[in-house]
C-alpha cells in the first residue's frame, strides 16, 4: 500500500544522499548509479532470438529493434527500486538533462512500470533552493532526447562491430595486445593525430638568421631584434611554408652573414630613434566555462587530462558547488550574473564591472545540452578560501578555476597601449633597423581575476617577450650592447595535446562535449596514441588502422561526414528527423550514401602485409608485426636474401623515423645475448635476447667453451660444438630429441639493457599461480597473451589492467575480478575519485570500491583504505602514502599449490 511518499530516483549515490537532504521525509531519495541496462552480450540471447537479434543485438531488418538486457551489476538495485515503488504515489525522474540522462529516465520507465504518476524532475545545480524548484516545475520525459541518444547507441553497435573485426584481422592488436576497435567518433580523432604526425613527417625545416642586441638609455634597457636591411624586411619563421620555401620576397640572412653584421653593429655601438608608434587596445575577458573549455583549461593551467577533469568537476556538482559540468551553453542566469558582479566589486572596486552586465552569445544549435555556463554554484558564490578544508586538493583547484573564470567573465575589459620604437644605424655598408615593442596595461579590469591559458604555437619562436620601454623621443641616440647573432629553424605545427584535440574536435562539430574525455581515453587505451609530457603521439599501429579506414572506409571517417552525423542526431533531438528512417539511410545507403552494409559487404582483397609497411629508404621498410614494429632491412648486396629484422624502440615517435635515424638503429650493436646469471633451481643459464619479435628471456644448458665479458656480460663467439654421431643405422634426430629451451617475452615496461635476474626467473615461471577459487576448486593463474595480461580460471578468463598486475594480484582481488560480469559492465564503473598521477609510477592514482572494501590504484600497485578511514577524507597526498608502503612491504608472497605425487605401480608378470 502506498505510504504518500514520492520517490526520486537520481543516477549518483552522492546526489542521493545531497538531495533527500533538501526534500525531507516526504520523499525517498533512491540512485539507479547510471544505466540498469545495455544491449545484450550474444550469450545473453534467448534461442528463439538469436537469428534476429544475434548479430548486434539489434534487429537490422525489424526497424533496428534493439535487444535489452539488465545488468548483472544492476539486478539488486532493480529490485530495490521496485520494492520503493510499492510504497510511492508518485514518481520522480531526476536524471540529468542530457539525451544520455533523458534515455536513462526512459530505460527505467520501461524496466519499473510504474502505475503510479511519472514525472521529470531536472535541475542544473544541486543546491536547496534549485532542488525545491525542480520539483515545484516537473516536466515530461523528451522522447526526442532518448530517440537521440537511442540512435547513437545502436549507430555506434552497428560501427563498431561491423569494422572493428576488419582491423583484428588486418591489422592485429594494439599496445599491450588491447583488441583494436573502430568507432564513429575515435576513429576521426585517431585520424587527426595521425594526419598532425604526417605533416610533422612531411616537414621540411629552413634555416634563418637574425640579430638581437640590448637597446640602453639612462640606465635603462630593452631587447631589439634586427628587421630590416635597407629597407627590405628580414625572414621570419612564418616566411616559410611547410617545404622550407619562401612564401615571399625577403632577406634570409646565413650564419656568415649575421655573424658579419653582428660585429658591424658592435662596432657601430649606437643608433638611432626614427620612428616610436603607440597604439591603444583592448582585450575583452572569456565567456564562463563550457565543458569543452573547461576541459582545456583544466588540461593548461592544472596539467588534468580530459576525463580527470570531467571527473573532478563532476564530484563538485555531486557535492553542490558548482553547476552541470555538461554544457555548450556560455549563459548565464541572472541570479549568477548579479552574484559575479557583486563579487568583482566587493573584490576590485566599482570600476571592476562595465555599466550593463555581459551577455555571450551561444552559437550552438545543440539540443542535449543544460541551459547554463558551468559556474560556482548558489545565489552567493563561495569564495575558494571559504571551501578550503571542504574538498580534495584537485576539487580546490578546479573549483578556483571556475570561480576566477565566472567572476572575471562580467568583469570590465583590460586597457593597454603598445609602443614600438625603430633603431636606425649603418652598419657594413647596409641601413639596419632595429625594432622593440613594450605593453602597458592602463586598466587590468578583469585581467586582476583571471587570464585564460594558451596552446603551443608554431610561430612562438619569433615572438618577443613582453617588456617595458623607457621615455623615448624620435631623434635619440641609445647605445648598443650585447650584440647577437641567432640562428633559427622553422618547426612543424605542434602535436595536439588534450586541451587543443578537444579544442580541434569542437571545431570540426566531431563529438560532442560529453563525449571528448571518453574519445580521449579509448584512443590511449587501445594503443593508438601515447603521451609524451602533454603532446599526443600516434603508435604505428594508428598509421595501420587510420590507412585502412581512408582506404576502405573512407567516408566513415572523413571529417565533415562525421560532424554531419552529430548534426543529424542534433536533429532527431529537436524532433526534426526521424530515428527509423535515419538508420535505415546509414545502414543500408541512399542516393547520398553508400551504407555500412554495402562498404562491408563490398571491401573486397586487403593486402594485411602492404597494409602494415612503411617504406623508409630503399632498402628498409617499416613493419607493423604482432609484436610491435620493426625495420625489414634488405641487403642491396644479396637481395634475394632473407631480410634482416631490426626492432623499432617504443620511446621513438614516428616522425623521428628517418633515413637517418633507421639507419642508426641498424648499426647499432644488438643488446641482447647477455647472461643474467644461473637459475638455481636447474643450474640453466639465463640470457636476454633481442629476437625477431621483440625482447625475450631464454635459459640455455651452459657450455664450457662459452665465454662470457665480465663487464657487459654479453656471450662471445665461441666454435660450435661437434655434434654427438648418430647410432648406426639410424637416422640422426638430434633436433627433434633435443629439449626445447624456456623462453619467456619480456613486458613493455622491461627492457634487455635493466631486466635482472631475479625478474628474467619470474618471467621464465609464468603463468604463476594466485589461488585456488574456494567455490569451485579450480586454479586461477595469471599470465601474458596475444591480447595482454589476464587471470585463466578453467576456461574462463579476466583481463587485468596492466601486465605489473600478473606478479602482484592477490587472491582476494582475483576473486574480486571474477565476481564481476566478463563484458561491458567492469569497465564502465568508473573509479570514486581520481587523482594526478603518482610521483613513482607516473601513472594516474584512483579511488575504487572493491569486493573487500574501498581501495587505491595506480594500475601497478593496489593499497586498502585502512578500516576506520572515510573515502572522502582520501586526499592525493594520502593515496601517494598509502601506494609507497604497500610498494614497501614487496610483491604478495607467491602462492604455491601443492600437488600430490603418484607412485606408478608396476604389473606384476604373469
């Protein structure tokens, strides 16, 4: 019977917890913690459903009909929003208020039933006042929205399961042996790190010279740089085009040349002043942050990846200060922009705001998204030194940025004004003019909050520094000191870096703002791109699959086809196209398109070898091989020869593979063939070798004529043994009888030059045994394989998140992995919290719920929150704390199964 009570049902357990605070005891606040349930996994399909649905989960041919199934993470939570139902008179969806909140909502009327009022609650800031809104002006569920995010789920199944097979088999596997996969958004994001490598490759860098020298008049100087030679002006970077030729007619001075100018001017010790040109400006503040620039911002000024920041801001609005960090929108309430005014002129004076407040215009047409700038949260923002103590350290850092973002974006407009003073002097025969410019500012206005960061640019070389110039009048002399020739290369467009892909991905229309820290992350996942610092760098493997996809999928990842299909699904969001008929169009083609099916139906030879290589020279190739690439070099002397294979180092970006260089890699001395030492166990030597497909461990029966360099422990040349004769009348079988060595792969982390013997043993004794699984009885071992590290339970397998985990993983964490579902599910949760990266492994520190209770991660090292520690005390220094003494204290001892030994009896003869 129903108690009057009105259930809620949010998707986040920290929001449950916030906003059945507000609503009081009329009300039953319950989380659904994100999706109940998601196309089903094959094994999942009744029989009688399979022919239909067995594919995709998706029937194509019955309007694309998509085949649900509840989680198995999601069954106790199902069942304990039924039994509050039973109990409520009304229904409250409060999911968030985006297509993938609004499908949510409608997932959960479809699996609830409710017979009771539904209605949608939607909020975009988690505070009293705007949750006691919410529900005073309910709405209905927007079909529109979930037709929206319906169709983008079954556009990406059909994507990803019909082209992902076709790299497994033409292309193989990505770092670590991650299964490669295609997807409508991260395969353009792919390509436009791998085009931005191209045209590092293609570059051809110009040399120039010019001439600095310090300007000095009264005690005070400046830096002047040389522009002009009688009047003609002097090269500078952005003279040149990408081939290293001039794009128009100016002086390109050589070394020779600078130098001798250089001493002229010394020489000359004065100029000049012949021109001085002041010029007022302006410089207006940013509008308040959007998800997208929150992201690169957050990637600038806080060194944050995409998905820490959307994870930081995301616990913030959990926690009620700031605002939905899901948002195009650069608007902002009017509530927010008194709050920000009143706030610039308490803080800087009534001159800090302009006389009417600022309006930004939002030029987006997008649909999914809240109506407001992600913005500190309330009717009064708090300060950051009022929340200090109240959040983690990433939380106050990000929540410093929002604030001095918003408060600057109503703020008045920075005054300044740019002088730029011209030296004039005669030096070895020619007039050379010098320049310098200096900027004062006259007014910071909102410069005194907050400065937005800035992306690496090309041109950043021949920029000079800010500086101020003294009182200066046409006509006065200045001496010159400190004369300087400078040499200058012209450098390729920088590599993207999160902050700038998102920044590039926005402005193509590819993906949307909820999407790029996901887009981010699968593509480092999969091994298609690395980081080196902040920079992007595209593996072989992405040159593989991204020529793959421009050859044999080329309108699936070409630019403006990909932005056309987020404008489609803008419009079946506004209800202005069908959802049927658009699929139907994808799928299977139109006057407009080819269609899926017809592209893979239709794909015809792909040759996997010529897919894989790379010509360097015209002798050496590069190999994209199941074990990394590598160089197939060709000796011109003997070409029928079978070719020497040389390993490429992981640590060498693509555009750093020339000539050159490949050739440096093939001269250089093999660094395998070294001894590590004796196995005790067995008295085998056991050498590190650099073979054909990559590092590996041998142990090998030790020879008395092998002599080994006590320096390098590398193995000489010795002769080889004479072979044992053959018993006669037999054929010799010493090749076949003779026991096959041990060898075991060395992990991407290793390398033969540091490996020691201690982990060559631990290598050569894979797969290791974690445990027995209590339940069942059954081994569990952990190992390395085609597709990376993974736990083996009968034939039932896990994968494991690094390959450091096949030594260290417990027992209890083993069961752990096994407890939850084989697909999908395990890697959507998402961790409680995340930090920056540990200072020892360099990789990013998260909080996650376990089996056995909260604990911290870096990927290499697992540490338990100890008992009586709550997870929102966990700050980063603590986490680093924790990780250190669990490092500390070793690896976990190394179970071992005793076996019990049998005594084979002998038949006694009759």
């Amino acid at each position: 019977m129903a108690t009057g009570k009105k259930l809620v049902i949010v998707e986040s357990p920290t929001k449950m917890k916030s906003i059945q605070g507000y609503l009081g005891d009329g009300y039953e606040v319950l989380s659904s913690v994100g999706h109940i349930r998601d196309l089903a996994s094959k094994k999942d399909i009744p029989a009688e459903k399979k022919q239909a649905y067995g594919k995709y989960s998706i029937d194509v041919d019955n309007d694309f009909d998509p085949y649900y199934v509840i989680s198995d993470r999601k069954t106790k939570t199902v069942a304990e929003l039924k039994r509050a139902l039973k109990d409520a008179d009304e229904v409250l969806l409060a999911t968030d208020e985006d297509r993938e909140g609004e499908a949510i909502a409608w997932h959960l009327l479809e699996v609830l039933k409710p017979k009771v009022p539904v209605k949608r609650m939607v909020f975009h800031e988690i505070t009293k006042d705007a949750i006691r809104a919410a529900v005073d002006k309910t709405r209905d569920l927007d079909l529109a929205l979930v037709d929206a995010q319906e169709t983008r789920r079954v556009l990406d199944r059909l994507y990803g399961w019909d082209v992902s097979p076709v790299l497994w088999r033409k292309v193989g596997s990505g770092r670590e042996g991650a299964a490669l996969s295609a997807g409508r958004v991260q395969s353009a994001a792919t390509r436009m790190v791998v085009d931005r490598e191209r045209e590092r490759m293609a570059f051809v860098p110009a040399d120039y010279w010019d001439v600095e020298a310090l300007a000095g008049k009264n005690g005070s100087s400046f830096t002047t740089r040389l522009a002009r030679l009688d009047g003609a002006s002097l090269a500078r970077g952005a003279d040149f085009d990408d081939k290293g030729q001039l794009k128009k007619a100016v002086v390109v001075l050589d070394e020779a040349a600078a130098r001798a100018l250089a001493a002229a001017v010394e020489a000359a010790a004065e100029a000049s002043v012949t021109a001085l040109d002041a010029k007022p400006g302006t410089r207006s503040p940013k509008p308040p942050f959007t998800t997208s620039t929150l992201q690169q911002e957050a990637g600038r000024k806080l060194s944050m990846s995409a998905k820490h920041a959307m994870s930081v801001a995301q616990r913030l609005y959990e926690k009620g200060y700031i605002t939905y960090m899901r948002t195009d929108s650069t608007a902002l309430s009017t509530q927010a922009v008194t709050a920000a005014r009143a706030q610039a002129i308490e803080l800087y004076g009534d001159k800090a705001v302009p006389l009417n407040p600022r309006t930004y215009r939002n030029n987006t047409k997008n649909a999914q998204e809240a109506h407001e700038a992600i913005r500190p949260s309330g009717e009064f923002f708090r300060r950051p030194s009022e929340v200090t103590g109240q959040l983690d350290r990433d939380e106050e850092r990000m929540y410093d940025l929002i604030w001095k973002r918003t408060i600057a974006s109503q703020m008045s407009d920075a005054k300044y004004e740019t002088t730029t003073v011209t030296l004039a002097l005669e030096a070895d025969g020619k007039k050379a003019e010098f320049t310098a410019s200096g900027t004062v500012y006259t007014f910071k206005g909102f410069l005194e909050a907050y400065e937005e960061g800035r992306d690496e640019k090309r041109a950043d070389a021949d920029r000079a520094d800010d500086q101020s110039l003294p009182a200066l009048a046409v006509g006065d002399v200045l001496s010159l000191t400190d004369v300087e020739p400078k040499g200058h290369s012209t450098s390729p467009k920088p590599r993207y870096t999160e902050a700038s892909l998102v920044k590039a991905l926005e402005e193509k229309g590819i993906g949307r703002p909820s999407t790029f820290a996901s887009i981010i992350d699968v593509i480092l996942d999969r091994g298609y791109v690395t980081k080196r610092g902040q920079a992007l760098v595209p593996s072989w493997v992405a040159f593989s699959v991204v020529r793959l996809l421009e050859e044999h999928f080329s309108e699936l990842v070409d630019y403006d086809f990909t932005a056309a299909l987020e404008d489609d699904l803008d419009a079946i969001a506004r209800g202005e196209q069908k959802r049927i008929e658009w699929l139907k169009e994808f799928y299977y083609g139109s006057d407009a398109h080819v269609g899926l099916r017809n592209i893979v139906d239709n794909l015809g030879d792909i040759d996997a070898r010529e897919l894989n290589a790379r010509p360097i020279s015209d002798t050496v190739t590069l190999r994209v091989g199941k074990y990394g690439p590598y160089l197939e070099v060709i000796d011109p002397a003997n070409p029928d020869a079978d070719p020497r294979r040389v390993n490429v180092p992981d640590d060498l970006a693509p555009d750093e593979l020339t000539p050159e260089k490949a050739q440096e890699l093939i001269d250089a001395p093999v660094a395998g063939n070294r001894v590590l030492g004796e196995n005790p166990a067995n008295g085998k030597l056991v050498v590190v070798k650099d073979g054909r497909f990559g590092p590996y461990i041998e142990e090998t029966e030790p020879e008395a004529a092998a002599v080994v360099d006590p320096e390098t422990g590398e193995v000489l040349e010795t002769a080889p043994a004479e072979p044992a004769p053959a018993a006669k009348g037999k054929k010799s079988t010493a090749k076949s009888a003779a026991p096959k060595n041990r060898t075991a792969s060395l992990f991407r982390s290793m390398s033969v030059d540091t490996i020691d013997l201690e982990t060559a043993l631990r290598l050569l004794d894979l797969p290791r045994v974690v445990g027995e699984d209590p339940a069942s009885g059954e081994q569990i071992t952990a190992q390395n394989g085609r597709f990376g590290p993974y736990l083996k339970k009968g034939t039932d397998s896990r994968s494991l998140e690094s390959e450091a985990q096949i030594f260290d993983i417990t027992l209890e964490q083993a069961l752990e992995l096994y407890a939850q579902p084989k697909y999908g599910a395990r890697r959507a949760s998402s961790a409680l919290k995340e930090f920056e990266a540990d200072p020892t492994s360099g990789k990013p520190i998260r909080l996650r719920d376990g089996r056995f209770g909260p604990y911290v991660t870096d990927g290499e090292t697992n540490a338990t929150i100890p008992r009586g520690e709550q997870v929102d005390d966990v700050t980063f220094e603590r986490a680093v704390q924790l990780l250190a003494d669990k490092r500390a204290k070793g690896p976990a001892p190394k179970r071992t199964t005793k076996r019990a030994t049998t005594t084979r009896k002998t038949t006694a003869k009759k």
